[in-house]
C-alpha cells in the first residue's frame, strides 16, 4: 500500500530506573531506529535520586547515544529550573552537532520544594510561573541558535580568519531573573533550531508549548481516553491561532503507557494506534513501556509490522535529521533575514 500523506508518527521512551550501563540505552536506541520511530525520550529530574536507583544525566546519555545510531531523534528531558538558560542552549545545541541534526528536548520544569533545596539556589514557585521561564528559555535559546548565520564559518587558513563576525549577533534577552547577551558559544546547529517539545497535557505548561513547541505530548493512562485527548488538543489549537501559530506545523502525540504480553496485544495496540489516528485525534504516539525490554521489543517486532502492512508506517527514514522525519521545515534564520534586508536597503 502507499505510504499515507499525513505520516503517522511515532516515539518510545527509553527510561530504565536504576540502569547505569550506557549500553543498555545504546540497545534500546537502536531497536527503536530498527522499527524505523522518529525519535526516542529519556527523562531527567533534578532531584536526588530515590533509594535503590541511580540517575543520569539524560542529555549526556543520549550524546553517548549518538554515534552509536544514525537515523534515529534523540530527546532527553531537560529542565529549565535551577539553570543557566546559556548552557541549556549549549548543551542542546552539542547533542545536535554529535548527532548530524537528530536534536530534539523536552522542556521541563522543577516545582518541588525538596528539588529547590538540593540546589540551594532560590525557593520552589508556583507552576505558572516556572512555566513562563520556561517559556523565556525556549525562546532565547531559539535565538541563541540562531545568533550565528549558517555561512558564518569562514575556516580561510590562508587569511586566518575563522569567522565572519558581520554574521554573528547578540540576542540581548531579558529573562525573569537573568539575562543573555550572545552570540552563542558554538556554530548554528545541522537543524537551524533542534526540536523543542513540551508535555502540555496539564494547564500551566500550554502557553509555553503553544508559543514555543514542535512537538507535543498529550498523556493519557492506562485506559486511553480520546476525548480527553482531542480537547486538550483543540485548547492547544485555539491557542496558537491566537498567537499567529500554525496547529498544522506542530506534531501533537498521544503518550500513552503500554504492557505487551504478547504479539496479540502488539496487534491490538496497532489498531489503537491506527483508529486515533484516522479519526484525527493526534498525529502519533509516544509510548512508555512498563517493561523496557519486553515492551520494546514487541513494539518494533509485532506493532511496527502491522502499521507498516496497513500502509500507515514508513518502512524506512526518508531524511536524515529529526525535522525530516517530522516533516518540520528547518527553520530560517531570524538575524539573517534581518541582516540581509539591512545590507540591501
């Protein structure tokens, strides 16, 4: 059958509480990329962890991640609390680098009072507000990519240039609470911008992910509830149309938890999968294994197959970074465009 023109999407999570060995998340990846999924997630929290688990820094896992896989997105969880909006930037910008443009990260925020005194740094706040900064980091990381134009890099050994610095531009943002001057400390990211997504599934984060994201994740339990699903969604549409937004540009996915016995319930997942879809309740899912290993194994081995039979899945990746398997243009750059109007005037 043809591939569908609306594609249905697809990500996992790869979390594994209490897992240290970095190869564990390299096997999981690449079992992923195998069933051809746009992206995998890893989650982070700030807080110390809890008795009998260890935690990783997610955003250093998947770089470890990165060369050991060439298709597929990596996400990892990072939160916007308690840190430096410059090196968030960085740190997103580096994982986009190492892996050819297959860069995305989940926004998150930390509301607890314990987290706020692991760091020491500044009591915990309400959610709305921790949601606003988190909305200023996404936006000035966004110019933080964009503060170097993509031709920027000379690399002319014979004149030793490096740089074009006419290319280069500060972003002077004003946040709550700090400020970022620029330019960025690295070149523009393969991407132009990595894929920013957002869980919006509660009210406080919706603002932010109507302005800021490409992706977002609607969560529903066990026991999935469409309606629910389609009216946080239509809230998230009507919201960005009110900001000057596109819904259409934005990849919305139903994170649902799952437990697969066997590759009958793999089957029954995919006619899940399959029904929202059609109806139009989402674009695709996000899935969360109970049993990393069992569950993901099924997922690719039993789910994939049949939505590839059905003509609803792709059997390969027809680009190579994450905005191409989303099907997100790349974005254009904010201070060229302005740069070039004020050098043709």
């Amino acid at each position: 059958m043809p591939a569908p023109i609306r594609p249905l999407h697809l990500a996992v999570s790869i979390d594994r509480p209490g897992v240290r060995d970095a190869e564990s998340y390299v096997r999981a990846a690449r079992l992923a990329e195998r069933g051809r999924l746009d992206f995998v997630t890893l989650g982070d929290t700030l807080g110390p962890p809890r008795r009998g688990e260890s935690r990783l820094d997610a955003l250093a896992v998947l770089a470890r991640v990165a060369p050991a896989t060439r298709r597929i997105g990596l996400v990892p969880t990072v939160t916007t609390t308690h840190t430096e909006p410059f090196h968030v930037a960085d740190a997103v910008s580096t994982l986009d680098q190492v892996s050819n443009g297959r860069a995305g990260w989940t926004a998150e925020v930390s509301a607890t009072e314990a987290e706020a005194r692991h760091f020491g740094r500044r009591a915990p706040a309400p959610a709305d507000a921790l949601w606003r900064e988190a909305a200023a980091v996404a936006d000035v990381a966004a110019r933080l990519w964009d503060s170097w134009e993509d031709d920027a890099e000379i690399r002319d050994a014979a004149t030793g240039r490096f740089i074009d610095r006419d290319k280069l531009h500060r972003v002077d943002f004003e946040g709550p609470g700090w400020s970022v001057r620029g330019p960025s400390a690295a070149p523009r990211p393969p991407q132009g911008r990595p894929v920013t997504a957002v869980d919006a599934t509660r009210l406080p984060p919706r603002e932010a992910a109507a302005r800021h994201a490409d992706v977002i994740y609607l969560r529903t339990g066990p026991t999935p509830a469409p309606g629910a699903v389609r009216a946080a969604r239509d809230d998230l549409h009507a919201r960005m149309r009110a900001l000057g937004r596109d819904p259409g540009r934005v990849v919305f996915l139903a994170s649902l938890p799952v437990a697969l016995y066997a590759a009958a319930d793999a089957v029954a997942l995919a006619d899940l999968a399959g029904s929202w879809w059609a109806d139009g309740v989402v674009d695709g899912f996000h899935f969360r294994p109970r049993d990393p290993d069992r569950d993901l194994a099924l997922l690719v081995d039993g789910t994939v197959p049949v939505l590839q039979h059905r003509g609803l899945l792709r059997s390969f990746y027809p680009g190579g970074t994450l905005r191409e398997h989303l099907c997100l243009p790349r974005p254009a750059n904010r201070y060229a465009t302005a740069a070039t109007a004020g050098r043709t005037a």
